[in-house]
C-alpha cells in the first residue's frame, strides 16, 4: 500500500510515477475518494466549499490526467470514477457534496468523449445508499439523523395531502462487498 493525500495534485502524481515505475505499467485508476457535508447552503463557508470540491472533484484531474500520459502511450487502460446516485438527485443539507458529484459524472462524460479511438476509456459508477460510516463522517457531523427525519417527514406529507408520495422507489442500503463485487464485475467487462 502507498499512502497518498489525492488533493495534493504533486502527492498524487508522484503516487501514480512510484506505481508504473514499479509495475512498469498502469491499466486502472479508481477515482474512489469521497466526502460529504451536513449544511444547508447558507450555512456553508467557503472553506468547505473548496475542501468537498478539492477532494471530490479536483482530485479526478489531478489522478487522471497523470494516468492519461501512460495510458494514452500504452493505448489502453480504464479511469473509472465512483460517484453516487447524488451525481443525478439532490438531497438536503448536503449541497456541495451533491453538487460535486453531479461535477464527477459531467467529468466522466466529458472524458470519455476525449478519449474516443484511444484505446483508454473511462466509466462512472452511480451506487445508492451504502452501509458505511459516511453519513457518520461528513463535515459539519452525521446526517443519519437527518437521513432518517427525511423520510419521516416525507410520508408525514404524503399522508396528509392523501397523496402516494412521490414516486420513487424503496431504498436500502447496500453492504459495502456487494457495491465492491458490482464494481469488479464492471471492471470485467467495461460498458461503453
């Protein structure tokens, strides 16, 4: 294992040249590092800002774009970017995280179409809600509480308009091996 801060563009640089000097090659990069934020937008500094967005989104530039001199030399390889179903839904309290996230998956896209005919190619993973310490670990404190009154509130409303609520599906939260297995499988056989 080599230990790297992914927002320090020259540490995870020097991170990907030790590796391809050691392995003689680099065949794929998990963009896999990840953050949120419990604060509702008028509340978020823009310390925070800038930390969530260094981490969750300037890091993808800085990784990829030093996989891509090898990558694009080797005329293969996969950057293959873990973002969240936050990437396409918003939520709460979590403003720069979600906004971060939609950021990734624009990345992702973009990127891909760059790399047309070059033997590299690039993917996103969207996983849903995922039973680790993450809503524990964010800046500003837990959301599960938060999580967790959302969707209380949320059939509180639907029942007191008679209505369905929205129409969105049940969700629950998947183990962190089965996200990893779906990944691997992913890694297999690479969509387009």
């Amino acid at each position: 294992p080599m230990v790297c801060d992914v927002t320090d563009r020259s540490a995870f640089e020097g991170a990907i040249d030790t590796a391809v000097a050691k392995y003689g090659t680099i065949d794929l990069l998990i963009n896999n590092a990840g953050r949120g934020c419990f604060a509702y937008v008028d509340e978020t500094s823009d310390d925070v800002i800038e930390q969530i967005f260094r981490l969750n989104v300037f890091s993808l530039w800085y990784g990829s774009a030093r996989a891509l001199r090898y990558m694009r030399m080797q005329k293969r390889g996969l950057i293959l970017t873990i973002a969240s179903m936050a990437g396409k839904v918003g939520y709460p309290a979590n403003a720069p995280y979600v906004a971060a996230k939609h950021a990734a998956v624009g990345f992702t896209r973009a990127l891909r179409t760059e790399l047309v005919d070059t033997g590299v190619t690039a993917s996103v993973v969207l996983p849903g809600g995922t039973l680790t310490d993450w809503a524990d670990a964010t800046l500003g404190g837990s959301m599960s509480e938060l999580f967790a009154y959302e969707g209380q509130r949320g059939a509180e409303l639907a029942a007191a308009t008679r209505s369905s609520g929205p129409s969105l599906p049940v969700i629950q939260l998947l183990d962190p091996e089965t996200v990893a297995l779906r990944i691997a499988d992913q890694l297999a056989d690479p969509p387009p």
